[in-house]
C-alpha cells in the first residue's frame, strides 16, 4: 500500500510590505509596496499609504477575504432542498 498525503488547498498568503516611493501621480509620504502570493509562483502586487501596522493589517485582510472568496468556489455551501408542500383538500 501507498499512503498518500492529503491535498492541501492553496490559499493565499502576504509575502513582503516594504517602504517604497509614491506611485506615478501619486502625493504624500509613507508609501508602502506589498506583495501577495497564490500558489507561490502567482503574485498580487499593490502599494498603499499608511505607517507599517496599518498597511499590514490592510494587507491581512486582503488575504483574508481573498481566501474566503477562493475557499467558497469549493461548495462551501451545502444546500438542502426543502420539501414542497402539496395544498390541503377540503
């Protein structure tokens, strides 16, 4: 017998949030590059302004709902027909 290891869901996880400068057309200071992966060869890069732990945690949430999303094209949903209800007969 072989034994297999169970598959394991790819889901997407923050790789990097670094300082970077303002993007083309963009004002102001504390502008940060941040890049999320899928899979580990596709990635999501963006930039953000804001200090360290609030573009991180922007960033967090990203991935979360882009896990949430990605998770819920897997039947997430179990939906149970209910049965109809026939009319009563006097």
């Amino acid at each position: 017998m072989t034994e297999e290891s169970p598959e394991v869901p790819q889901s997407y996880e923050m790789v990097s949030v670094r300082r970077t400068e303002p993007p083309p057309g963009a004002e102001g200071t504390n502008w940060y590059r941040y890049v999320i992966s899928f899979g580990g060869s596709n990635n999501i890069q963006g930039c953000r302004q804001g200090n360290l732990n609030v573009v991180t945690g922007a960033v967090e949430e990203i991935v979360a709902q882009l896990n949430e999303r990605h998770r819920g094209k897997h039947g997430r949903v179990h939906l149970v027909p209910t049965p109809k209800q026939t009319p009563k007969k006097n």
